[in-house]
C-alpha cells in the first residue's frame, strides 16, 4: 500500500471524551474512509504510525437529520474505526496529523 491511499483512508482523530477513555485499553479511534475494510485500516496505522496493531472494529454512522433556521439539513454519514494497539506501543493523536 502506498503512503498516499493510506492517508486517503485515515482522515483524523476523533477527540471525544469517549474515545480518550479508550486509551486506557490502549485504543485509539478515527474517522477513516467508507470505503476502507479492516485490513485497508489494519496497513494504514501501521505504515503511518509504525506500530503493532492488535485488533481493529469498524462502526457507520449515519447522518442525523438537523435543523437550521428553520431548513431541513442532514450531517454526514462517517465511518470510525477503533484500533487496539499492541502492548508498549503508543499513539499521540493529539499532535500527530
């Protein structure tokens, strides 16, 4: 896999109060492609981050139906994926992308 498909695939963090209790199990989750399956996910974070990936779970989200001014309007639907690393092995997503 080149370097450019793999930062196609992963598109940033998700830095949510949730997500960051997941570093506790040394997890960390971002918002990847639609398109990307496991494997795709699996070769990304280990090529851009050198890292040992232990396991990875996918989830699609769909977009919510929102209001604004009065107008109908609908958010994006997104994919995110939750990586658990390997033991000793760490991500800083805070500074990194």
């Amino acid at each position: 896999m080149t370097p450019e498909r793999c930062y196609d695939i992963i598109h940033r963090p998700v830095i949510t109060e949730k997500s960051m209790r997941g570093a506790e199990w040394n997890q960390v989750t971002f918002q990847v492609d639609r398109r990307a399956t496991k494997k795709e996910i699996r070769q990304a974070v280990e090529t851009i981050f050198g890292v040992t990936v232990k396991a990875v779970n996918t989830m699609n989200q769909t977009g919510k139906v929102k209001r604004f001014r009065g107008r109908l309007g609908r958010r994006n639907a997104v994919k995110k994926a939750v990586v658990t690393l390997a033991e000793g092995e760490r991500i800083d997503v805070t500074g990194t992308l």
